[in-house]
C-alpha cells in the first residue's frame, strides 16, 4: 500500500464531477438518505460513463470477491424463498455493494483522506443535532431518542459507532491534524450515549478498544475510566440502561428504563431460540431475505416478549436464517477477508491509519451486529462498505491529469 499523499490536482473533468458527486454522497448519508440514494445514482452513471469511454476493466479490491458470492448466495435464496416476490424486491438492497468498486475508482490515493475528513465533519454536525434533542428538546425517553436527521436512532446510533472509530483513528495513526478530531470526538461519545443504543455503546467500545490496543496496550486503561465517568455525569435514565445492559431477571426493585432492558434482553434470548429452530427446518437456502418476521409466528419461542419482531436482532442468525447457512459461511469469508487484508496493509504501509480504522469499524459492526441487525440497516452499510473501501482505495495512485 503506498504512502497517503495528498490529493492532486489534474483529472478531467467528468472524473472530477464523479469524485465530488461521491464526496456529496459521504457527506449526506448522515443527513438525508433520499439525498444519499439520489448521489448515489448520479456517482454510478458517471463511473459508469468513465469505465465505459476508457474502455476500463472494472477494478475491485479482494473483499469484493466473497461480497459478491455473498449477493449471489442471497439471489439464491430469494428465488427458494416462501415468497419468491417479496424476497426478491428485498434484494434491491445488494446494489449497494456496487458502493465498493465506485469508491475503489473514484477515492484513490490521498482522496480517500478528504473522504475522512468530510466524513468525520458531517458526523460532528449529526452529533451536534443529537445533543440538541436530547438536552434541549427532551427527547430523552427510550420512546423517542436522539436520532440526529435521520429518521431512526438506531440507524444513527449506528452511524456514530463508526464516526467514533473513524475519529479515535484519526486521531492515534494520523499524525498530522489532530486538533479537529480531538474536537468532534467528545461529541460523537456524548451523542452516542444518548441514543440508549445498547448495541452501538458495545460496538464503539469494542472497536475504540481495538484502537488502543494497536497504538498502546496501556491506553486500554482509559476505558474504564471513561465509563466511570460515564456513570457519574450521564442521567439516571442512561446508567440504568447501562447497569441494565446484560440483565435478563428481574429485580424487586427496578426504574421504567431498566424493566425495558430486561424485557428487551429476554426477548433477545427467545430470538436466539426462535432463530436457531427456523435454521434447522430450512438450513440450506434459509426463509428467504424478509421473510424472518412471515414464519416468526411460527417459530416464536414460548418466552417471548413480542408478539412479532421484524429480524432476530442478530446479524449471523439473521442471514443464516434468511439465507442459509451458505450464505453465512461466504459472509465470514467476506469478514475474514476485510481482516486478513487491513493487518497486511498496517503492516506494509507507511501510515497505518486507514488500515487501523477498517479493522476497529469491522470489530465494532460485528461486536453491535450480535444484538442487532446492522448489516441489513441501507444507511448503515452504506456508510460501512464505504469505510472499509477506504484503506484499498488508498493505495492505489491517483488518476493521471487530464483523464475523464
């Protein structure tokens, strides 16, 4: 992987529309995901246009390989599916992976930096949003949380779980610059923890974690001083969330926000159960994609909580049991392949930067995925396949001057 270098001035002008209309596409997926998709659109046609005029193959990093048997696999079982129609209208989704070798064309070399700083910018203006509904709007009741300008607090929260990673990054691996992600990251961390989202608060530790860890295993001690500090300034609704996080019995004497808790983790434990039974019954090919909540009447476990739920709030379970487990297993090729080539790159590249916050956002996307669907989440995996394109992009040079 070659040394980040700035970003050059030179290309034509359609490679230059195609690199902005991308960057504008970063910027808004924290803020509107109908501007989002539009961008999107309009950056695949002129890739498009570009790879077309040149007569180009079509390059793609090594991830891309068992991303695209993965979609493949998922096409499989949309056509085996209990209803072949609406899983197939569901798969919709897997053109988002076309995100991969987009980014891959258009963020090379040092444009993958401005990619980060836009990102990270964007994310301070979204926490920004966040903190201002929580502490002046009084969204502060797990009924109506933080959710920045997005229409869901789970999808931001998830969002901020990766800005987060991408920040503490930014801010251990890159030397240069340091003073705006010192800045935004406390208010990623506040505004995070008040979305209440479980499932982010174990991913961003798990992926900041992992960080600190790479630069210096002596760092690790600042987390649970954070958490501490966490208990003593956060909002008794907040720390009974906390203290309530893996708590599956109830107690005598418990606060609104610590009986959802439970009720939630309980309810978690019976998809688990419900999950693996719908695997058994269907293992190779699965339900089929958004058909887990048609069968779940079926195959609710007698102890839980909700009458219907849309997903099992658990990314592996989740595609096995929509997919199969197939499926499954290209997926954790996928993973394994993200991780194998991240610690190659830290370890062949100057500025082990990019590769860093690729694993840290992998760790996080997993460690949250086990308590909810993430990876299905469009605004989420938008944002993630993007990421994690990053640190490919990086190390390829930048296109000559006056291409496109």
């Amino acid at each position: 992987m070659a040394t980040l270098t700035p970003p050059q001035a030179g290309p034509g002008g359609l490679e230059r529309a195609a690199y902005f209309s991308l960057l504008a596409f970063a910027a808004s997926l924290q803020i509107s995901i109908a501007a989002a998709n539009i961008l999107l659109a309009i950056t695949a046609v002129l890739w498009l246009i570009l790879v077309v005029g040149r007569r180009e193959r079509i390059a793609v990093p090594p991830m891309f390989w068992p991303l695209a048997a993965y979609a493949g696999m998922s096409l499989i079982a949309a056509v085996f599916s209990i209803d072949p129609h609406k899983s197939l209208v569901d798969s919709k989704q897997l053109l988002l992976f076309a995100i991969v070798p987009i980014s891959y064309h258009l963020l090379r070399g040092g444009r993958s930096l401005l990619a980060v700083e836009v990102i990270i910018s964007v994310a301070a203006l979204s926490a920004a949003i966040g903190i201002v509904q929580f502490g002046i709007l009084k969204w502060d009741s797990l009924e109506h949380r933080p959710q920045g300008a997005l229409g869901m607090y789970m999808t931001y929260s998830g969002q901020l779980m990766l800005a987060a990673c991408l920040a503490v990054a930014r801010l251990l691996f890159w030397p240069r610059d340091r003073l705006w992600p010192m800045l935004v990251l406390p208010a990623l961390v506040v505004a995070l923890a008040t979305t209440a989202s479980r499932n982010a608060w174990v991913g961003a530790c798990t992926g900041i974690a992992i960080l600190l860890l790479m630069r210096d295993l002596r760092l690790v001690g600042l987390l649970p001083v954070i958490a501490a500090i966490f208990i003593a300034l956060a909002p008794a609704q907040l720390t009974d969330r906390f203290y309530a996080m893996f708590q599956i019995a109830d107690t005598r004497r418990q606060t609104e926000a610590t009986e959802a808790s439970v009720r939630s983790n309980q309810d978690r434990v019976a998809m688990v159960r419900s999950g693996i039974r719908i695997i058994k019954d269907h293992p190779l090919t699965g339900v089929g994609p958004d058909m887990v909540m048609d069968v779940y009447p079926v195959y609710r476990d007698k102890n839980a909580v909700n009458q219907l739920n849309p997903h099992l709030h658990n990314v592996p379970l989740q595609i096995a049991a929509e997919r199969g487990l197939p499926a499954l297993a290209v997926w954790l090729w996928f993973i394994v392949t993200l991780a194998r080539d991240f610690a190659r790159q830290r370890r062949m590249t100057a500025s082990s930067f990019l590769p860093n916050a690729g694993a840290a956002i992998v760790a996080a996307m997993l460690a949250a995925g086990m308590f909810e669907y993430n990876f299905g989440d469009s605004e989420f995996l938008m944002l993630f396949l993007l990421l994690v394109t990053l640190p490919y992009a990086a190390g390829r040079a930048e296109p000559p001057e006056g291409t496109g």
